[in-house]
C-alpha cells in the first residue's frame, strides 16, 4: 500500500507556504494567499516571508476593490 503525504507547508500572515521543490532552489517554497491568489515562489522560508510581507498589501487593496 502506497501512503500519499502532502508537501510540508507552514503559514504567515494568512499566507499557505509550500515546500514544492528542493530547499535553496529557485523556486522551492510556493506561496499562496488564503484567498486562492498564488503570490508567487521562493528559494527560502527567509524569501518567502519577505515576499508575503510585501505583497500582502497590495493583495488586500485588490482584493477589497473587488468586492
């Protein structure tokens, strides 16, 4: 029997941090905004962070305008 385990992920500020690829690579860490919005990816949880907290902003404007 073959067991499916999903990729490890933590969260910050709302934000779904996915480890999809092997850590320190380019694109290692998918971040994704609770909305459903992909927000981008990440070499390093440190990058990811930084990406959350610059783009959470601009996120919550657009996503207020919207409603």
């Amino acid at each position: 029997m073959t067991s499916l385990r999903s990729a490890p992920s933590w969260l910050h500020r709302g934000c779904s941090v996915s480890l999809v690829g092997r850590p320190n690579h380019r694109d290692a860490y998918l971040i994704r905004h609770r909305s459903g919005v992909l927000l981008g990816s990440a070499p390093n949880l440190d990058a990811a962070r930084r990406l959350i907290d610059e783009q959470i902003p601009l996120l919550r404007q657009r996503l207020a305008a919207s409603a």
